[in-house]
C-alpha cells in the first residue's frame, strides 16, 4: 500500500469512526458517567470485538456474513435488544447515579464496562459490511492481502480510539452541569442508549 492511498484510506477511516453510533454513544455515556480514564479502558472492548471483525473479513468470511440476510438482521436485532435493554435500565435507575467517575466505577467494574462497550460493537453487523466494502477498495493487485488488511486494520482501530476519546472528553465536560442531579444523569443515559439503539435498528444492508 502506497504512502498516498494509505493517506487517503486513514482520512475515509477517521470520518467513519467519528459518526455518531452505538458505539460513540456508549462512549459519551460512558464519560458522563465514569470519567475519561475509565471509559478509555472500557473502549478495549470495542477494539477487541473490531479486532475480530477485521480478522474476519480478512481471511474472506466478512464476504459471507455481509452476504447473509438472515445473520444480519439476526446480530442487529440482538444488538437492538441489548441497547434498549440498558436504556431502560438507566431510565429506571433511582438516584444511585453518580458523577463522581472514581466512585462510580466502583459500582461497576472496568471488565463489566469493557464487555459492555464490547458486546455493542458486536451486535452491529455495519460493521462487518463497512470492512467488506471498504478495505478492499484500498487493496494494491499484485501486494499480499493480509499485510495490507492488517495495516488498513490498525489504522481503523487507532482511529476507533481516537474518536472514542472525543467523544468522552465531550461527555466528561457535560458532567459538572448535571452535578448532583443523578436523575437527570439516569434521563440522558437512558436516552442516548435508546437513541443508539434506535440508530442501529435504522441501519441497512446498503453499507
């Protein structure tokens, strides 16, 4: 892969990573709720599960996934469960909130977040079409695949992290504006977990 169509590749990639997902969702809830450095660890789900996907599509099976009607409405609809399921639970969570991120991330572990964070990433099967579709685009005849594939992969994944960050740095500035208003706090996560959820239902074949 040349310098330029790498270039190219890293510009298409930091723009698909910064759109507004499930995933980015996660994040901003994520920072509201536990602080930057907790969410940043948490984000180690998504990159295993997109590590995954990557592997997949590389070794030519992403083309058969992204082929199935039946094994992707069947992964977005169990993510769409799995969203809403956490939306309502926020919803109806009553005051335990916390904006304190040390103290709540007592109440919840760093492996729980990180499964959680890792579990959204999976349900998506947009995902799995967005490495089919694009990544073969950037391919040089004539190179090895895989080397390609594996560049083309970290560079989507360091930008995963990139945007994870943006996106819970913007959550954590929100926090001190919702201080002690735990109610409020459960209100907005609810709903942005739902609005993810909503996001991921809207989504189509059409990559």
């Amino acid at each position: 892969m040349t310098f330029e169509a790498w270039s190219v590749f890293l510009a298409a990639a930091v723009l698909l990573c910064l759109s507004p997902g499930a995933n980015n969702l996660m994040a901003l809830t994520n920072g509201l709720r536990y602080g930057v450095l907790a969410s940043l660890v948490a984000v180690g789900g998504r990159i295993a599960a997109f590590a995954v996907m990557i592997a997949i599509t590389a070794v030519g099976l992403g083309a058969v996934l992204a082929a199935s009607e039946l094994a992707f409405q069947v992964i977005k609809w169990a993510g769409v469960a799995y969203l809403a399921y956490l939306g309502v639970k926020a919803l109806r969570s009553r005051g335990e909130a916390s904006f304190d991120g040390e103290a709540a991330v007592k109440a919840q572990s760093l492996g729980e977040l990180a499964r959680k964070e890792f579990l959204v990433a999976v349900g998506n099967p947009k995902a799995i079409l967005i490495f089919t579709a694009i990544f073969p685009q950037f391919l040089v005849p004539g190179e090895p695949a895989l080397p390609q594939f594996a560049v083309m992969g970290a560079t989507f994944l360091v930008g995963e992290v990139f945007a994870a960050l943006v996106y819970v740095v913007s959550g954590k500035c929100f926090a001190p504006l919702l201080r002690d208003r735990a109610s409020w706090m459960n209100r907005i996560t609810g709903g942005l977990l739902l609005a993810a959820a909503g996001l991921l239902a809207a989504a189509s074949r059409r990559a």
